[in-house]
C-alpha cells in the first residue's frame, strides 16, 4: 500500500493521501491552497473520509489548504508543536502519533530547515515509509536560511534521526523540481550530494554558502500559515473595495458587506449548517443556504436550485460562512452556476485565536456587525 502523491506545479509541492483500505479513513500531509477542489475530488473518487490535515512545517513557498479542508471535511488538524501554528486542533510532539482507522502515522521531530520541521513515519504492509517535508529531498535538503533555520540542526536531524531508519525505507519528498516522485533512505545515505560522506563542518560551509534567491510568496505564506491557510490581511483602503479573487468575483471585507446589503445592491447568503445559525447566532434578513450539512458535513444537494433562485433577482451574493473557507468553495460553485459571487472575508467568526477561541480575531460578531442569537 502506497501514499496517493498529488503535485501542485507553481510550488512543485507534493501533498500526500495516506488511508486505511477498511475504514477509509485518511490523512492528507501538506495541502496547497490553490488545490483544494484536487484535493476534494480525490477524497471523494477513493470514498475516503478525511479525519486529519497535517502540516511538516509552517510553509514558506505556498499558502496551506488546512483549515479549508477541515472546514469541507469536519476532520482535524494537526502541525508541529515547534512551529507556533495557533488553530490547530493538535500541536505534535516526537513521537506522537495520529490514527487513521487501524493505521497510525507517528511524529518525527527534524528540526534545521526550520525549528519546528517534522517529519512522519507510517509503516504499513511491512514497508516504512516517511514523508520528510522540507527536511530530507531527493539529492538535497531544505535550506536554513530564514524561520529560524539551522545548518547543524538539520544535518543532525538527517544523519542522527531519519538516516537511522531502514534502509529501504521510501522517502517521499515534500518538493522535487526534476520530476522525481521518491527514494529511499539507502539512497539517500549513498548518494545525496549534499550529505553523502559530508562532516557536519563540511555541510554548514556548504549549506552557509547556498545563496538562493528569497522565496517570492514568503511574505504572504508565512503569516498566512500560521493561521491554518487562511489569509486575513486586507486593511485600510482595502476594506473599501473587493479584492480580486480566482474563480469568482473576489473577496470583500464584512463592513462592506453589509453596506452593500443595507444600500440593496447586494444578497447576503449565510451558507452555513442550520446547527451553526441555530446554536452560534445569524445575521437578519441573511438568506439560510447550507453548503454542507451535519451528519458528516455532507453536500446540500438543494444548494444549485437555491443559488438559481437567489440569483434570479439580478443581485450580486455575498457568501458567508463561519471563518471564510466554505463560502470560497460556494462562491466558485455560485460563479460556475452563473450568478455574480463574493466571499465575505473572515466569516461570522472569525479566525482561531491562540487559545482556540473565536470571535476574537475578526469575524462578522467582532466588527460589530447585527447579528442575532436564538
């Protein structure tokens, strides 16, 4: 059995599909933003039910699908203690391990390409296999130039902690830019130019001499990854206006929202569960058109009709969901359908805060905005 390895091209990330054949369950390892519908219709092709999203670190060269997918999926996410990711359900430790039906994928902590790096372990069918991240590439490594790298962490962290597993174990690589999709522990030993018969004097000098060019989205992954993907950075002058978006007609921030509804220019329609308007609170005169629906945040196979009546008053929709993942994934849909739609940013909600609440860091209750609790 073998992990469904999936590539995003414009940061030549791999993401991985790991599940047990019994329960389906699965766990998906490094989701890119820009992926999530792939990703999606992969769980769905296969039967599988996602139960974790996990991270090998806070990514610098992509933005991070995690909390969309939980947000789709109900299922959970997890990340690396180290890395201060604040909306994860789990922070991992070494050793800790996540289970998936029968199976169990177990933490590894390889910290250099940043402090927090981790690497997984999951050993099925007789067969290691581990997925390195950033940490450990075909013929290379991470950098450790930025986010608190170390040259002498990872150089440890590869020959003391992932060259001490079997030699056939199967590295799976959370970037390759030759087209290369694996390798194995023995290979990389022998062959990694970059480690093979190196010092660890040997592979600072080399890696303190690299040079490489700035990640050109770090700026912008970064942070974002630290929220679980979702970015919440528009401010200012940019409040006032839409931001433009991929796949439908873009993002706007709460306040304009409801400016456009109260000045009747525009629909606003609450795509979350009845569970969430019920227990949460709701927006009056907001129109109720689930996404997804509990048990099991299933499609709502009447949200087409009710997108096409909506619609039908020649009005943009302005769609809003709990943190602003699900109302993307239902502006796409209502843009595919023929209708103008926006994602209301940040949601009714808002995002995770530190100690996992929220309504604290933005969100529709947090500006201020009516809403109202049955």
């Amino acid at each position: 059995m073998r992990p469904l390895q999936l590539f995003d091209p414009d940061s030549c990330t791999y993401t991985y599909v790991l599940f047990d054949a019994d329960t389906r369950e699965a766990v998906i390892l490094d989701p890119v933003d820009e992926q999530l519908e792939r990703d999606l219709q992969v769980l769905r092709d296969h039967g599988l039910r996602l139960v974790w999203v996990v991270e090998t670190h806070a990514h610098a060269d992509h933005v991070t699908s995690a909390l969309k997918l939980a947000e789709h999926t109900g299922a959970h996410t997890a990340a690396p203690a180290a890395c201060g990711i604040t909306t994860v359900h789990r922070a991992l430790q070494d050793g800790d391990e996540l289970a998936f039906g029968a199976q169990r994928l177990r933490a590894l902590t390889t910290p250099g390409h940043t402090a927090g790096s981790m690497s997984y372990v999951w050993q099925v069918d007789g067969q290691t296999h581990v997925f390195t991240g950033d940490t450990l590439l075909i013929g290379g490594c991470g950098r450790t130039d930025f986010q608190s790298g170390s040259a002498e962490a990872l150089y440890r962290s590869i020959t003391e902690r992932l060259f001490t597993l079997p030699d056939d174990a199967i590295v799976w690589p959370g970037h390759d830019y030759h087209g290369r999709t694996h390798s194995t522990i023995g290979h990389e030993k022998a062959h990694n130019p970059r480690l093979a018969g190196k010092s660890l004097a040997e592979f600072v000098a080399l890696m303190n001499n690299l040079n490489l060019p700035r990640p050109r989205r770090m700026d912008e992954a970064v942070p974002a990854n630290l929220r679980g993907g979702i970015r919440h950075d528009a401010d200012g002058a940019e409040r006032e206006v839409p931001r433009p978006a991929q796949g439908y007609a873009g993002d706007v921030a709460p306040e304009l929202a409801w400016r456009w509804v109260q000045e009747g220019r525009a629909v606003l329609v609450d795509v979350r569960t009845d569970a969430e308007r019920e227990w949460v609170g709701f927006v009056p005169g907001a129109q109720a058109l689930a996404w997804k629906q509990w048990p099991g945040m299933q499609p709502n196979p009447a949200f087409d009709d009710g997108v096409r009546r909506l619609a039908a008053e020649g009005k943009p929709l302005l769609m809003l969901c709990r943190s602003g993942a699900r109302s993307i994934a239902a502006a796409r849909r209502a843009t595919e359908l023929g209708a103008t739609a926006y994602n209301v940013l940040e949601g009714f909600e808002g995002d995770l805060d530190a100690e996992g609440h929220r309504g604290r860091l933005g969100g529709w209750r947090h500006r201020g905005l009516p809403w109202r609790q049955n």
